[in-house]
C-alpha cells in the first residue's frame, strides 16, 4: 500500500509562464511492522518504479503502433472470410442424426453425432 503526501509550490518565474513545483513524499508499508508502520519510499525503489512505468509506456506505444500497422492486413483477411460461404454437399445423401449409443449399426452411413450416451 503506498500513501501519498502532496505538497505544491507555485514559483513566479520573471517571464509570463508560470511554474508549478511538486514536493511529493511517499509512504510504503514497513518491512518491520514493530517499528514503524509507514516508511519513506527510497530512491533505489522510486528509480525502479519509473525504469517500469516507462517501459511499459513504450510497450504500450510500440503494440498501439504495431496494431495500426496490421490493421489493413487484419481488416483484408475479415473481408476475404467474409466471401466464404459453407453449404452442405447436396450430392451427398442427407445425414440422420444419432445418439452415439446408437452409432454401432450404421457403418458406411452418413450420420450427425450428438450426445454422449
């Protein structure tokens, strides 16, 4: 659990832009719940925290990219299977459908299978 403790400045620069100023201090879960409860996240875990959050930033700019780029090859393929249409074989006897317990005696017949027993 991380608690959060803000404190803003605002700082005039001498130009007509102004300049907000963030003094942050974050609280992490002690490591040692008989001493204190809260502790001063350190420099090695905040360093840590940004190397992560900025890879995941470029992860996620790169997939964005990646998924823009396959876009049209995505969108040919669905109208491709679009024009493919499956019908049944009228030239073939029609298909009686079967439990399976009933499957033993219709060898070289065409069935439709369904249930288990």
């Amino acid at each position: 659990m991380v608690v959060m403790k803000m404190v803003t400045d605002q700082k005039a620069n001498h130009s007509k832009h102004h300049y907000k100023y963030i003094n942050l201090t974050v609280y992490i879960d002690g490591k040692d719940e008989t001493k204190d409860k809260w502790e001063l996240l350190s420099k090695a875990q905040s360093k840590k925290a940004k190397t992560r959050y900025e890879e995941e930033k470029r992860n996620e700019k790169a997939r964005a990219e990646r998924e823009e780029k396959e876009r049209p090859q995505r969108e040919k393929n669905i109208e491709e299977a679009r024009k493919i249409i499956i019908t049944e074989d009228t030239s073939l006897p029609t298909a009686k459908a079967h439990k399976i317990k009933a499957l033993q005696n219709q060898h070289g017949e065409r069935v439709k299978v369904f249930g288990s027993c």
